[in-house]
C-alpha cells in the first residue's frame, strides 16, 4: 500500500499462524517466573490435565518448545529407529513434508501417491497392512487434516483398517491444524503419537509442540527409539510428574496456553467444534455462488480449519494475494507445493467469528473481482444465508 498508515487491524487469514485473542497475549506479557519455583509447579500441575482433555487422552502429553516440525521429529525418534518401515500417504505438502523427514531420520518410507485431494484411504491402509505379514510396517504416519488441500482423514477409519488388517502398527498422527478446531479424540480413536503445535486451533503464537503419547507408544519408547536427548520423552514426563521440566520452558507460552485452555473451557469444544464446521460450510457456499471449485474432492473429507480453493487456468493465486494483501490488509494463505499459484487457502479457525468470517469473504470477493477472476454470482451473499439459516 502506497500510504504509510492503515487504517483498522489486519485480517491474518492463513491456516496457521492465527489470530491470537489479547486475553492470551495478556497472559503471555506477564513477568516471567522462575521455572523451579512453587508457581510454576502450580502452573504445569494444573495446565496438563486440562492439556490431556483437548487430545481426548488420559495419558501423558509432552509439550516442547519447538515449532510443529520438532513435534514431528520427537514422534518419530521416540518409537522409530534408522532402518524401520514406515508407511505414509501423500495428502499434499505437510504429509510429503513429514515423510521427507521420517527420511532423513533413517527410517525406510513407503509413500503411497496420491492426487494431493484426498484424505488416507482406509482401504489401501488395510490392503498394504495385510500383506505385510512379517509386521515389517512399524508405523502408520497419518495428517489428520492437511493444511494445504482442505482435506481432513477419517482417523477413526484408518484405526479400523489397521484392526481389520490385525496388524500392530503404531499409528501416528499430525492433528497441528485440527486440535481444538475439529473433532478428535486420541484415546477413543487409539492414536499412538498425536502430533500438534500452538499457532493453529490453540490460538497462541508459534513456539510449543506436542506429543500425546499411548502407553503402546511409552512401550515402544521404553528401550527402543532412535537415539535423542531433547526430544526423549522420558525426562519430560518424570519430571512432569512434579510440575517441572528437565529444561528450561517457554514459561510465557504456558501462561497464553493456559489462557486459551480457559477460553475453550468457557466455550466448551463441541461449541467450538461446531463454530468452524458452521464457518467452513459458509465459506463453501461463497465457493460454490463463485462458481470456484475446491481443492478437496470427497465431501466427507471437507476441513473444518480451513478452504483451499482453485482458480480457473490463467488466473495466477499469488498475485490474487499480493493484492488482496496490498489493497485490503488481509493475508491469504498460499498455494503450496504442486498447488503454487493454482490455489489459495482462506484459514477459518482459531479465534474467529461471524463477522470476521464475512469480512474475510469480502475481502476474498473483490480481489477476485479486480483480478479479473470470473465469479458467479456474490460469494459473500450465499455465505450470509448460510449464517443467517444456522443462527
Ligand atoms: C503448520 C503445519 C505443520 C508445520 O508446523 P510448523 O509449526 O510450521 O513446524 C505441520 N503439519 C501441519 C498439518 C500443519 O498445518
């Protein structure tokens, strides 16, 4: 923008980092206290048990000072070692991200392709898991909902298929972009490692990563594993166990986590769970009134966090948010990968409302219109009757 001074706040619209609400930067802006000291204790005793709610689990959750990628290497180190098999899918950037990793960390992948608009199969996971009759799959490595497609995986089905299949794989699972903003649950499902970050549905800043780990994972954990020192389990959840850490924490991100554990309290998650289906399904009928198409295809697969959308071939999606950016103030997130410039990704979760969720829209609308991208009809419109009918 040529003028120096905008006016009103900015949109961040991107899947993650989101809006972070001032209570919990509030929280965060307090003095730091020592991390040995008897308020700290009361600090971690009182945050994890209401940690473990937000997973669904009665065991342990590890939280790190790391961003999602290091809670995706401690997953991996703490039950995998150099040599093991693991099997993945390629549902789009992050899931082709996480198993670049699991590489370069020494374990064999099998990634089964995919057309980057769906979800994990189920059938093909209990194909390859019943043909693999040595056990030789150690790990069954699942995004739950790909960040950049729109699509969410049917957890509770992959679990089925690995059970239908009778195999003992570990299931692994990167919630980084759903916990909190869509259903899930790591016991009731029998997840082994849930995988999650801060600056998604927990509405903090980037900086914390964490591990709810099963006690089928603990085991796995116990004597075996790669070799690692920061991201071992162990030391955390001994020293958990007297509100302490074997490092120094971000204590300031555990005031904010604190914060937004109370916010969802208050909210309750079946509350906020429903919000983003309402807000992903309004932003769906602005997709369909434009006339756009989604990038998910399967409509059991829709996400509830966030819509990526196609333009028509010709239309360029980073140029529809650089200007967007430039004339309204609002950050869209970008194609990524094999979807550079052919898509964009408007992030609906975290702390966020009607409004703000029709001034995204707008915003969205007249970009397309000054990019010249043909729209249908109002996008905004069809999503103000979706609100309107689900009040
Ligand atoms: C954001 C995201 C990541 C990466 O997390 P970082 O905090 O950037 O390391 C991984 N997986 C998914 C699904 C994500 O949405």
């Amino acid at each position: 923008m040529s003028s120096a001074r905008r006016p009103g706040r900015h949109f961040l619209q991107i899947p993650g980092p989101t809006n972070v609400p001032a209570r919990v930067l509030e929280a965060i802006a307090r003095p730091t206290i020592d991390h040995r000291g008897p308020e700290f204790v009361r600090l971690v005793l009182e945050l994890l048990p209401r940690l473990r709610r937000v997973f669904g689990t009665s065991g342990p959750v590890v939280i790190y000072p790391s961003s999602g990628t290091g809670a995706w290497e401690a997953a991996l180190v703490n039950v995998l070692a150099p040599g093991d098999r693991v099997l993945a899918f390629e549902t789009g950037h992050f899931a082709a991200l996480w198993s670049e990793l699991a590489r370069t960390l020494g374990l064999h992948v099998e990634l089964v392709p995919g057309d980057w608009r769906r979800g994990v199969a189920p059938e093909a996971v209990q194909a390859r898991l019943s043909e693999d009759r040595l056990g030789q799959i150690k790990a069954v490595m699942v995004v739950h909902n790909e960040t950049s497609t729109g699509v969410t995986s049917r957890v509770p089905e992959v679990r089925s298929a690995i059970n239908a299949a009778g195999h003992p794989a570990l299931l692994l699972v990167d919630t980084i972009s759903s916990l909190a903003s869509i259903d899930y649950r790591h016991d009731e499902w029998g997840v082994d490692v849930t995988v999650a970050g801060s600056q998604k549905g927990l509405m903090l800043p980037p900086g914390l990563g964490f591990n709810a780990v099963s006690d089928k994972a603990l085991a796995a954990a116990a004597g075996g594993g790669s070799p690692r020192g920061y991201f071992d389990w162990g030391p955390v959840i001994a020293a958990n166990r007297d509100g302490m850490y074997p490092y120094t924490p971000a204590t300031n991100l555990l005031f904010g986590l604190r914060e937004a554990l109370e916010m969802l309290e208050e909210e309750t998650l079946p509350a906020v769970f429903a919000r983003h289906q309402r807000h992903a399904a309004a932003t769906r009928a602005a997709v369909r009134a434009w006339g756009l198409e989604l990038v998910c295809a399967d409509e059991r697969e829709q996400s509830g966090s966030l819509t990526a959308i196609l333009l028509p071939a010709g239309s360029d999606a980073d140029s529809l948010r650089a200007l967007v950016l430039e004339r309204f103030d609002m950050s869209l997130g970008a194609g990524l990968g094999r979807l550079r410039g052919r898509a964009f990704r408007i992030g609906h979760l975290g702390d966020f409302n009607d409004l703000m969720l029709v001034g995204t829209l707008g915003g969205v609308e007249l970009g397309l219109s000054m990019s010249g991208v043909p729209v249908a009809s109002s996008g905004v419109a069809a999503a103000l009757d979706h609100l309107r009918a689900t009040l």
